[in-house]
C-alpha cells in the first residue's frame, strides 16, 4: 500500500507496538460501560497517558479524561476525541474477549476508538515531532448519554483550547486501510422522543366504554409518518422512526396509557426544530379525535455534524499521505446517523473521517459486532500523522 516517507514512518513505528494496543482493545471489550459511568475505562486511560509523559485531567466525574501534551513553543493547538461507551446488547460474536458483563456489550467500536487515540497519544508523546498542544479528549456518553454537551458544560474547550478538533468512526463494509469522508454536512442532527397517551381504562370485554390509548398510539404512529412526506420539501432529508411501542400488562384489561418512542434525524436543525413542532401537532390532534390526550417529550441529543472546509481536506491529505489517494474517498455521501462530536464541532471548527473496519464486520449496533484490530495502526496513525502536518516544527538553524 503506497505510503509517504513521513506518514510512512508513523505507521510503521505504530505496529511495532501493535499487539499492546490489541491487549488494550479486547480488556475494554471484555469490560465494558454504559453512558456516563465510563470510569473503569476512563482509569485505563489515564494510567496509560500519565506512564507516557502525558499531562491528565478528568472530567464528568472522572468519567471522561483530557491527555494534554506540548512540543515546542507553538502557539497553536489540535483536539483529537475518541468515544469510550458502550451499549445495553447482549453480545453474541463468542470472541474469547467477549463482554464479561451482560447486556452491554462494545456494539460500536468505541473501544477501538479509544485504543487508537491511545496509540497516537504513545507516538507523539515518544516522537514530538510536532510544535504546539495536543488535547487528546475521551468521551464518555456519546450512545445518547449527552457526554460532549456535558463536556462543554465543564469547560473543555475554555480550559484546553484548540484552534481545530478531529474524530473517527470505524465503518463496516469499508475495507481496512481505507478512509471515507464527507465535505460539509456529513451525519444528520438528532432527537429522542416519547409519547404518553392517557385514555381510559376497561375491561378488554367492554371497550365501549373505555378511551383505548393503544388504539390511538397505533393511529399517532401511522400518522407520525407522514410528518417527512408531507411536511419537508422533497430534497430535504429527514428520518422519522417508531422504535417502540407499549401499553398494558394484561390480556382483559384496556389501559389508562400507552406509549411509543422513536428518533428523528435531519441534516438541519431547522429542520428537526420542524419535524418536532408537526409531531406534537399531529400527537395531539389524532389523540383528540379519539378522545385521549398525548404528551410528547422531544429530546434534541445531537446536532447535525458539520465538516470545515480546511480541517476536512487536511484529515483526506492525511489520509492519503497513509495509504495513498486510491484508498480515499473524498466525497462520501452523508450518513442519516448521528454523533454527539457534532456539539464540540460547532464550536470548533474541524472534521471527522470513517475508517475501514473491514468488509465481512457485522454493522455496528449489532450483537455479533466486534471492532477489527487490524485497522487500529491505520487510525492512530491518521491521528499522528494530521497533528505532524498541522502543528509543524519550526526549522532548525540553517
């Protein structure tokens, strides 16, 4: 695979130090985290940056850590973010490092996420071939747990500033040694939402005279989807999905309530901000008509992710610098999925690429998903290999 010499070189010093970094991967597998309570992880982390040299601050109640590190007296500074939770899955790929806790499990490959930031927090932290600060940020919350938000809350980015910010998602179905990135808006902005439909309750013999809020959770779902097809313009990208759908607990009883939720994504907040004004239109009035009443709670969990010009061609150039042009895709089409590294980026402007987890990976949020090590020198190579070309030693004298 082509390779320039300097990009080259961090690849190759990265493997040498390659099964370290897979030992690290598959204890995290095998321990896995929900949400904000990444502190196992997080300590991992730590221990790790601090054995390097690496300055260490913890966030979020020590689930989330910044590894601070300086080269030089430049003025400028890069953040680089991996995402350290995991999901409430079951896993089933009967690796021998499989999850040791039930119902959670790695289904994204945040553990692998991690493992790369680490491995390019050890070759910068040994090389320093760069000239300003390195900010390497591990996330916790980002499943819909609102851990950037609650990072920003906590001041990362007035207490470790930087002049760009970059992150990366594994992509199955992409061959390893392979990178794809989207110019402008490349994952959609999204929400959680959950209806309550209060009716009244009846014996399952006698619904007349009962109010049957499963009934009319059933027509709110069906007239929920018309809110994408008849409300948005037809090149306007919008997602409207019913996830879940409950109500009663016996067989002869109609319920006072039911409930459904879902999510929303679009590729505009302006555009969420309407999807969600239609649902509670809609909610209400289809529940009115049936004599119930619907309460609607939207929750706004990520905004629409937004590459910056500039940032998004230096992580490509990187890209290819590593494994060579053919091996990038400049212009992927944008994703209907969200990340929460979508709030740090409207802050800060930067960019955020997918990298190959191989072809034959099961997709993410998926029981039988594993994160692949091979593709592990190529991310925290990436990383290494974008802040060389960002913070740029001064020269020497002549």
């Amino acid at each position: 695979m082509p390779e320039t010499t300097a990009a080259g070189v961090a690849l190759e010093r990265v493997r040498t130090y390659h099964a370290d970094l897979t030992a690290i991967r598959r204890d995290i597998h095998a321990h896995p985290e929900l949400g904000l309570e990444t502190h196992r992880t997080a300590d991992i982390v730590a221990r790790l940056l601090q054995s390097w040299g690496i300055e260490v601050h913890r966030l979020v109640n020590g689930a989330g850590v910044v590894g601070v590190l300086r080269s030089g007296n430049g003025p400028r500074s890069i953040g680089l973010r991996a995402d350290m939770d995991a999901l409430p899955i079951d896993e089933r790929t009967g690796a021998a490092y499989r999850s040791g806790t039930p119902n959670i499990m790695h289904a994204c490959g945040h553990d692998g996420h991690t493992t790369m930031l680490l491995g390019a927090a050890r070759y910068l932290a040994e090389t320093r071939r760069f000239n300003g600060t390195v900010n390497f940020i591990f996330q916790p919350g980002e499943e819909g747990m609102g851990g950037a938000l609650a990072m920003l809350e906590e001041g990362l980015l007035d207490r470790f500033p930087a002049d760009e910010l970059y992150g990366m998602h594994n992509h199955p179905g992409m061959a390893v040694g392979r990178f794809g990135i989207t110019p402008g808006t490349a994952m959609a902005g999204g929400g959680f939402f959950d209806i309550v439909v209060k009716g009244r309750g009846a014996h399952g013999a006698r619904p007349q005279v009962a109010i049957d809020p499963v009934i009319a959770c059933c027509h709110i779902a069906m007239a929920l989807q018309t809110i994408v097809a008849r409300n948005l313009p037809p090149g306007e990208m919008g997602v409207l999905s019913i996830t879940r759908i409950s109500g009663g607990d016996a067989y002869n009883v109609i319920p006072e309530e039911a409930r459904l939720g879902g999510t929303a994504r679009a590729m505009k907040r302006e555009t969420l901000s309407a999807i969600e004004t239609a649902m509670k239109r809609v909610a209400a009035g289809v529940a009115e008509g049936l004599g119930a009443k619907a309460e609607i709670d939207f929750r706004l969990l990520f905004a629409p992710l937004v590459n910056a010009p500039e940032a998004t061609q230096a992580f490509a150039d990187a890209a290819a610098g590593l494994v060579g042009e053919a091996n990038v895709e400049r212009n992927k089409p944008p994703a209907s999925a969200s990340e929460d590294f979508a709030f740090m980026l409207e802050k800060v402007p930067g960019a955020y690429i997918n990298l190959g987890n191989g072809e034959g990976s099961a997709p993410v949020h998926n029981d039988r998903y594993d994160f692949n090590d091979e593709a592990i020198p190529y991310g925290a190579s990436i990383f290494a290999t974008l802040v060389e070309r960002r913070l740029v030693p001064e020269p020497g004298p002549a």
